[in-house]
C-alpha cells in the first residue's frame, strides 16, 4: 500500500522521520525499488537471455521480454489485444479510404542520449527486417515485409507506409506495425545485418536506447539487471532497478522463490500442492499469454490418412473432455479452447465460440464421436479399438518431455480417445527434436504444440491454417479456409475473423485443447504496479490461489 502524505511532512516522511497522525506515531515505510525474478513470468518456464536487439533474435520470450524493456514498439499491444497509447511511441495512425495508406504520427520521444526518436529510426527497423529476409523470425506475420509497396519520410514525427492492397487496418496495425521498433540507426548504421546478428549478445550495442530502463550487466547464461532510464519519455518507471536469474527450470525458480532469492515467480502446476511452501507470498493469476493450445496433424503422412476425414477430426475433438484436463492436469487453472482464438482475454471470440467456452460440456459428446467414426466406416474390433479396411484406428502423438503437465495432458487424451475406440501411442521427446520432425511430408503423426501471438495479436490464421502457410506444420489444405482468412486481414470488421474461428472448429484443422492459467506469487511488499513491471505479455490478477 503507498502511504499518502501532505506536502508539509512528505520531506521528512520520505527521509524515514517518524511523524505523527491521528494521535499515533507511524514510520513511513518506502515501497521496494528493486525486484529480482525470472523470465517469462506467468507465461511458461525460465528462459536463458540471449539477445538484446530488435529484429535479429529468435523471438523467445524471454529475448522479446528483456527487448521490450530497453526498446519500446511504435505500438505497445496492451493485455486486452488492443493498442495501448499511452505505452506507445506512435502518437496516433490514420488509415486511407482506400485501407492502403498508413500514416503514422510520433510523440515527442527521446532516446537515452537525448537525441529525438524520429521517423528515420522507425524506417531503419522496416530496412533492417528487410534485410534479415528469412533469418527474421516473425517474416510473413501481418505480411511484413513483403506486403509493404513503400515508405517515406514526411517529417522527423511522420512516416507513411504503402501497402500493394487493401487490408483490415486493425490486421496491420495489430500483426505489422506492432512488428517496427525504432531502432538507434545512427549507432547501427557502420554495422551489416550479419554484424548485427554476430552482436546481437553485446552490451555495447545497447548503450542508447528509448524504453524504460538501460542495462546494467549482463553475464551470459546468468544473470541480467537493468536500472532505470531517467531520459524515458514514457511514464516513470515503478523500479529503480529489475534483475533477471537465468535458471535451467522452473522447478529451480520455485526453490529460489522459496528461499527469498527471487521476490517474484510461479509455480508451476505439477508443483501446485507445494505451493503452500510461499503461502508468506502474495498471489496474482496469469492468463498464460495470448496463445492456444492444439494437436498438430500430419495431413501428408499415408500411415495416417484417415485424418483427412473431416468426421474422424470431428470424432477426436468430442470426446476430449477439457473439464477434466483444466482441474487434474492444470489443477483448475485453465479455460476451454475450442478454436485457435484464445480465450482468455475472449476480446477476439465469436459469440459461438463464448457460448461454448461458458458450456463446455456441449463440445464434449463421447457417444456422437463414435457415431461419427461408425459414419466414416470404422467399427469396433478386438480389444475396443476401431478398424477399417483391416487398418487399425490409432496414430502417434509427440509429446514435450520439457513439461510434467504437458504428459498429463496427453495420457488424459489417450484414455478420452481409447474410450471411443481410438488407439493414441505416446512419445515424449526433447520440444527442438519434436520441432525438427515437423515438416510437410514427414513420416510423424501428430505432435502437440502450444502456439503464442506475439507479435501477430490479430488472430487471423494467417500463416498457421492456410495452404502453404509458414508454420502449417501438417500440410493442412482447404479453398475455403484460405478464402476465411484472406478475408479476416483485407475486410474490415470483426465479422469476417468470426467465420474463420468458427468454421476451424467446425473442421479441426488442429485438435484445440484448454489453455492452461499460472500462479504468480510475489513478496509482500512489492506492489502490484511492480510485479506487472517484472511480467511479459500476460494479465495477473489478484487472487487467493
């Protein structure tokens, strides 16, 4: 809680003289200015740091995190998928009738050394992801960079980006523009793109920059701190200085918790009956990030064509009992997902998809599942499991052995599908070995796999569910799947996104799965402003977990 003083005590309150109030002596007690904790807070386990630059980085959590702490976006994409202006360096974007010409107007920001962020800066970043070519990880999201015909510099606060057609303008701003950070070119301008990604782990390239706080050290590998930038133009940071402990797990983030070395960490849920162990903790939820979860099919391995078969597709979704993962895999910290917008927040879901959301139970249909399987012709065999044309209803699903919670998942889908004749095999496997095998025309089956928007924050589907879509991981191929989502980034209106997610529930191109919540606990004595100051792309509400 922050005391609040009158101006003739708040010297002597600030200097920690005891004063009088109400007939009572009170100390004032200053709230904490520094915070030591993980990353990826809330979102998923610890992550190692190992970039400091825009553009030319994997795109990890943890590397975006500690990014978006020294260098701001021109659009800050707030928690409710919405621009936040306040947090962002553009002032305001106008749109031409035609929905080709962005205009977008700068604030009055400063970087580190004093010099103006201009609109040069903001151009140099588009430049920059131009160059990287497919070396940049997020290349295609919003359509960037391809889609943009040109841009130019009206004024030091102005710049004016063309696109070769019309699109959503809400698309764009929330899956391109979100994608543009400007970037100190004046300091970078001596170095090639292939330098830039050679010193993309330097401290030295980070010296001047324009967000909240400026690096203090960095040791490779274990430990990372920022202080507070004096010169941020944006509103003044509530920690003096944020620090970072590169652990190997979350388990080891836990302990430190317990110990009183981080003042900030979750528990994870196959720790949850431990979590009384920091009961002296204050508590918040996180929403997990803005992700779904699912099951990637392999629509081009011959071993496994039957799930080509809308029906059989359909058959495996209604007999996932979601209820029943969120309490004993997540231990009640989850929601039901039923398409790939998220839930939670639901700013982007049909009304279809809500209904379902707020009754789960009308997706989860064991006995019409295998009405659905005897339609497309598979029939109960020996041992319960279905076959057909003397093929054996079953298939191999790659499990993340990076995460106890994960396998639970997956051993409560093998019981759900063998109930309705389905034989599920389980392989756990290292999450880069199971990424590696996901290739259009390779020999897997099916792989589970948690998708994250950032920065693509406009649910769109493209790259994902269209044909040849970059990260189509399992060839999946429909005219009028690609037709929804063309439509949901170049229409205007929320009415076009509402028909790709509710007719990808209706086909599955993906099996969805529930999205799991995280514990957040935090010391007593940090406020709430503070602990979100330490958390990435993730709401955390107060609570009593």
């Amino acid at each position: 809680m922050v005391l609040r003083l009158s101006s003739s005590i708040f010297a002597l309150a600030m200097a920690g003289v005891l004063f009088f109030s109400s007939g009572r002596i009170l100390a004032a007690v200053p709230e904490p200015h520094s915070l030591t904790t993980v990353t990826s807070v809330g979102l998923s386990p610890p992550m190692n740091v190992n970039s400091l630059l825009p553009v030319v980085n994997n795109d990890s959590s943890a590397n975006a995190q500690i990014i978006s702490l020294m260098f701001r976006p021109l659009l800050w994409i707030g928690t409710n998928l919405t621009i936040d202006w306040k947090e962002s360096i553009a002032k305001s974007v106008s749109v031409s009738a035609n929905r080709r010409t962005f205009t977008i107007y700068l604030k009055n920001w400063k970087w580190s050394d004093g010099r103006t962020v201009t609109a040069n800066d903001t151009l140099a970043c588009l430049h920059l992801i131009r160059k990287a070519g497919v070396r940049y990880p997020n290349a295609g999201m919003g359509g960037m960079p391809n889609i943009v015909e040109s841009a130019k510099v009206v004024n030091q606060r102005t710049l004016i980006i063309t696109l070769k057609r019309p699109v959503n303008p809400t698309w764009f701003e929330l899956n391109g523009l979100s994608q543009l950070f400007p970037i100190p070119s004046w300091r970078w301008k001596a170095y090639s793109t292939n330098d830039l990604y050679r010193l993309q782990d330097n401290p030295a390239m980070v010296t001047v920059v324009d967000g909240p706080y400026k690096l203090q050290r960095f040791t490779l590998g274990r430990n990372i701190s920022f202080v507070r930038n004096p010169e941020y133009s944006g509103s003044r940071p509530p920690l003096r200085t944020l620090s970072f402990t590169m652990v190997t797990s979350d388990a080891n983030a836990f302990w430190a918790l317990k110990s009183g070395k981080l003042q900030v960490g979750m528990i994870p849920h196959y720790l949850y009956a431990a979590r009384g162990m920091v009961n002296n903790l204050r508590t918040c939820v996180s929403n997990g990030g803005y992700g779904f979860n699912y099951i990637a099919l392999n629509f081009t391995n011959p071993s496994v064509a039957f799930l080509r078969n809308v029906r059989v597709r359909q058959a495996l979704s209604l007999a996932i009992n979601q209820e029943q993962i969120i309490q004993v895999a997540f231990h009640g910290l989850g929601v039901p997902g039923f398409n790939p917008v998220p839930t939670n927040p639901d700013t982007y879901l049909s009304p279809e998809m809500k209904h379902l959301v707020a009754y789960p139970d009308l997706a989860f249909q064991p006995e019409k599942a295998k009405e659905l399987l005897r339609e497309a012709g598979w029939r109960t065999g020996k041992g319960g499991i279905r076959f057909k044309d003397g093929h054996r209803l079953g298939f191999t699903m790659m499990v993340p052995d990076t995460s106890q919670t994960l396998v639970a998942v997956a051993e409560l889908l093998q019981s759900d599908w063998e109930k309705i004749g389905v034989d599920l095999r389980l392989r756990m496997m290292p999450f880069n070995l199971e990424l590696a095998k996901m290739h259009p025309k390779g020999k897997w089956d099916s792989s589970m796999i948690v998708w994250s928007y950032n920065p693509d924050y406009y649910p769109s589907g493209d790259g994902i569910f269209n044909t040849n879509g970059g990260t189509n991981y399992g060839g999946y191929s429909n005219s009028l799947m690609d037709q929804l989502i063309r439509d949901s980034t170049e229409k205007n209106g929320l009415n076009f996104l509402y028909q790709y997610e509710n007719y990808a529930y209706e086909q599955q191109p993906v099996i969805f799965l529930p999205y799991p919540e995280y514990i957040v606990k935090y010391s007593q004595d940090l406020s709430h402003e503070q602990v979100r100051e330490a958390l990435y792309s993730v709401d955390c509400v107060p609570g009593n977990k």
